[in-house]
C-alpha cells in the first residue's frame, strides 16, 4: 500500500493483513496474527477494525484508489493510442500477477468480491470513467474509432480485464492475457 494519507498504524494494520491473507489465506488468518504482524496488541488491532470483514474493505478501498490515480496518470501521457493503453492497463494490472501467484490468491480476490462488492462496484466504475474520458478525448483528436461510443468501450475493457483476472488460471497466463488482451484492444481502436 502507498497512500501517503493513511494513519501509518492503519497501513501497518493492512500491509500485515495483506501479508497474512496471502500467506494463509482469509479464512485460516486470525485476528492475531495481523495483530502480531502489525507489531500491536489484539485489543489495539480492535481500535482500528472491528473484524477481517472490515480490513478487507479497507483493504479494497486502498486498492482502487491506487489503481485510479494510478490509471489516470497513465491515460495522461503522450504516445500511440495502443502505448496509451498499455501503460494505463499495466498501471492497472500492476501488483496482480503477484496475488494470483500466491497460492490463497483466488480466495483473496473472492473475499474481496463478496466482502466489498459496492466498493469493486465503485472502484471499477471509476476506472471505466477514466478510459471513457480518455477516449473521448481520442476520439476529438481523430485518433481512435468506437463502434460504441467511449463510455460502452471504456466498460467493455474494464469488464474484459476483470474477466482475464477471474479467469487466469496462473500469474503468467494472466500476464500473457492481458499483454494480448492490451495489444488488440490497442489495435483495434487506433485509426490507422
């Protein structure tokens, strides 16, 4: 995690429950254990969040607005449209190669899903209104074609990333995946 706006004993909270989840999984993670990995008592974890429900909505929460700042920062630069895009989907993707590697990474992402879904909901939402403008801009420029319009676009590639992540059975047929994924995309839009 990297909000520099965040308690430094809440993100140590989240950096240890990340760790922990990734090491044992959400279920088999105790209280305890973020708590020890956080380098504090149990009733102090207890300050902070009440269960692992809610430190895995916090967690999402950092999560999408990494990915959001981090996305729009892309879409700004300069380049070919398939450029563009590739650095916005691997700010995007960056860092998921790594839970999908881990061997509780599916049930991570599925704790998270279930756990904080008007948060992904809103997080997701947020990206596909980031390409919307992006390729609204694009399209004003005369450099991209959208059978659809930006906004529908925009949702069709942020649903078809979210499908390759639930979808990939390892960390490097998701890395493939999306690297293909990107350059059709990519591709595709740029007028030529």
């Amino acid at each position: 995690m990297k909000d520099a706006n965040i308690d430094p004993r809440q993100k140590a909270i989240l950096d240890s429950a990340f760790q922990a989840f990734s090491t044992y999984g959400f279920r088999k993670t105790s209280m305890d254990d973020i708590a020890r990995g956080a380098g504090m008592s149990r009733p102090a974890l207890y300050l902070h969040y009440k269960n692992k429900n809610a430190i895995v909505r916090s967690l999402t929460q950092a999560h999408y607005a990494e990915k959001v700042a981090a996305v729009a920062q892309a879409l700004q630069g300069g380049g070919t449209v398939p450029e563009i895009l590739m650095r916005a989907i691997d700010a995007q993707i960056a860092g998921m190669a790594a839970i999908l590697a881990s061997p509780h990474g599916l049930e991570m992402l599925d704790t998270s899903k279930s756990t904080a879904a008007d948060i992904v909901a809103e997080g997701e939402a947020a990206l596909a209104d980031l390409y919307a403008e992006w390729l609204t801009r694009e399209l004003a420029a005369g450099r991209v074609r959208l059978p659809d319009g930006p906004a529908e676009t925009a949702r069709t590639i942020t649903a078809t990333l979210k499908g390759v992540k639930m979808t990939a059975s390892n960390a490097e047929e998701f890395e493939r995946r999306i690297a293909q994924l990107a350059a059709l995309i990519g591709s595709g839009l740029e007028v030529r």
